[in-house]
C-alpha cells in the first residue's frame, strides 16, 4: 500500500486530478511516489554519511536530523489531509487549471503548519473554493487567515450564524445591539467583536448605526432559507439600519466558507424589529413571538 493516502482514494475526477498536478508543480511534487518525507530522511542519511566520514557526529546532529524528518512528515501529512478534504469539494465545472502557481505556494507554506481537524476543515474549503472559481482568495486574506486561533475562527463563525442578505448586498452580520441576550448566548459582545476587528475581519461601531443606502421601495431580505419582503416608506433612495458590524474584505472571503449554521429564533427577532417595513399578513403568517432582551 502505498503510504500517500491520495493515490488510493479511487478514481478521481478530472478537476481532483488536475488540481493535484497543480499543487504537485507549485511545491515541488508532493504527490509523487517519490514524498517529501522520503527526500528528507536520504537527505538526512547523505548529511550523516559525509558528517562521519570528517567527524564524528554529536549526539546534538543527531537530534537535530531526528527533528528534521518528524518536522517534515507532519507538515507533510497536513499538506496531504487538506488535499484530500478539499477534493469532494469540488464542482464539476472547476477551475484548478486557473489557479496561480504562486497563490498555491503561498497557500501550503502558510496551511502545511494546520494540523488541528477543524482548522484543516476550513483551510480544505479554501482551497476547494479557489479552483472551483479562481480569484476568490486573495493572499492578504490566506496570510489572515494562517494567523488566526481556532478561538478567532469559532467566534468568526459565531458571528456570521447572524449574517443576513439584504436586497442585493453580501453577508451582513446583523448585530442590532451587542448587548442583547440573542448576541451574547452566542459569544458575540462588546469584547468579542472588538476582537474581530483587530484582526482584520469585521469593522464595529458601537456609537453609530450603520444603514444600508439606496434602497428600492420593495426588496427582499434573506436568512439562510427564509425570505421576508420589505417595504419602504419611499419608492426611492430608502435607509435600512443594519446594526453595528460590516465585514472586511478577507471576512467576506472568508464568510461563506466558514461553516455557520443560523441560530433559533433570530429570523422572528430581526423581523420584529423590522416589523414597521413588513405587511401584516406576511407578519401573522411567518412571525414567531420574539426573542426578549435581558
């Protein structure tokens, strides 16, 4: 048996195939019968064999060759454990072709040091969304990524459980106030999201709501698999409130890959608020008593 566990997952996909040859040619053909972790121990034999034929090798070489080759293999063996994760990912019409050598690079320097399940989860997502649709992950937002803590990537998918899509606008995070009780059950606070602010995934104002601009006379606002309809007091140029959170760049990258689920009673309680934009037989159809606030 072969002791790459890509070689014998079965027959692959055209995209699966390709995108292995692309990562095999970014760095450095990893996939090969010929791995890594087999270059590094000959490396390391050839490194002893001519040590010993000058001096004799210290106890201190020989620590650090042993330390070389496990290095090695667990970078190795995260590099192979997000590949294979990615590769039921992928969408028949993807793209890996497309994908940029260097961004593929960059992304195993940074992701070869994963080796937590659900971290290597996302970063698998990652890439999957890559060569299905080239572009979509930019290297600031790969480098933002490979700097945060399980903890950062919990409370980032913590927040966008309450992302919302407002007529033709990308996720928003709909935080109305962060000291509500729907928030907080959820980590999400005053302190937690001046947290994702400092690493560079959402910007917080907590003095000023933020509003969606422009808006027609009737749209539809979306969370997860229900749709409300508003209606606005103008047929043009109306303002929405949409709370205290917008996402950078890198968290809109990131947001839809990150595996939120919504959370329970929130559609009913961001209608009630928007109960003045919201026709009341829609209202006595699908709204729920709300959530209360402590």
């Amino acid at each position: 048996m072969s002791e790459n566990p890509l070689i014998n997952i079965g027959e692959l996909s055209k995209p699966a195939t390709v995108l292995i040859e692309k990562i095999s040619d970014a760095v450095g053909g990893i996939f090969k019968p010929s791995q890594i972790v087999r270059v590094a121990k000959a490396e390391a034999e050839a490194k002893r064999i001519e040590a010993e034929t000058q001096i004799e090798i210290t106890n201190l070489e020989r620590r650090a060759f042993a330390r070389f080759i496990k290095e090695e293999a667990r970078k190795q063996n995260n590099i192979e454990q997000i590949t294979q994760k990615a590769l039921p990912l992928l969408e028949e019409d993807a793209q890996p072709d497309n994908v940029e050598e260097d961004w593929i690079a960059n992304f195993f320097d940074k992701s070869r040091l994963i080796s937590d399940y659900e971290m290597q989860n996302l970063w698998a997502r990652v890439l999957a969304g890559e060569a299905n649709s080239p572009g979509s992950y930019s290297k600031r937002t790969i480098s933002l990524l490979a700097s945060l803590d399980k903890s950062d990537a919990v409370l980032f998918t913590s927040l966008c459980s309450f992302g919302w899509f407002i007529h033709e606008s990308e996720i928003i995070p709909l935080v109305l106030d962060n000291q509500n009780k729907v928030y907080n059950d959820h980590g999400i606070n005053f302190v937690t999201l001046n947290h994702l602010q400092s690493i560079g995934l959402i910007t917080f104002s907590s003095t000023s709501s933020i509003a969606e601009t422009d808006l027609p006379k009737e749209f539809m606002a979306t969370y997860y698999d229900r749709t409300i309809k508003l209606e606005m007091p103008s047929n043009s140029e109306n303002l929405l409130s949409v709370g205290e959170v917008l996402l950078t760049k890198a968290g809109f990258e990131i947001a839809p890959i990150c595996g939120s689920r919504p959370v329970e009673g929130f559609f009913d309680f961001v209608s009630e608020t928007w109960k003045s934009y919201i026709k009341k037989e829609e209202l006595s159809q699908d709204i729920q008593p709300p959530i209360e606030a402590e």
